[in-house]
C-alpha cells in the first residue's frame, strides 16, 4: 500500500513525509510522559499509565487527521 500524503505534508517526499510525522509522535508521548513524571503529586504507576494514554490516543490520532491521506494505492 501506498499512503498519499495531503495537507502540509502534501509537497514532501513519503519517507520525509513519515518522518516528520514520526517524530511529532514521539514527542508528543514524550512530553506526556515528562509532564505526569513531573507532577507536583505522587500518581501511583497504573495511574499514570491509564492517564498517559488517554492524552497519547488523542494526540496520535490529531496527527493521523494532520497527515491527512488523499488516497491509498493498492500496489
């Protein structure tokens, strides 16, 4: 499968494109992760854990509407 990048990543090649996306994913689970490691409380780990993912599912999926996909070729 080919993935047909729109929006802001439209002009770039697919393994930029990715890339770019990539690594705005990961700081994105980074900067949860620092901001709940952080807290001015003691959040017990399974805590943590549960809260951490609520803020990354959101995250992750705001990045997949940026990415934007035009079409998906079936190669």
């Amino acid at each position: 499968m080919t993935w047909t990048f729109g929006g802001a990543l439209a002009g770039l090649p697919p393994g930029v494109a990715w890339a770019a996306l990539g690594g705005a994913a990961v700081a994105g689970v980074v900067f949860v992760w620092w901001s709940y490691h952080r807290a001015l409380v003691e959040i017990s780990p399974g805590r943590r854990a549960i809260l951490c993912a609520l803020r990354w599912l959101p995250w992750l999926g705001l990045l997949l509407i940026l990415a934007a996909p035009t079409r998906i070729h079936r190669t």
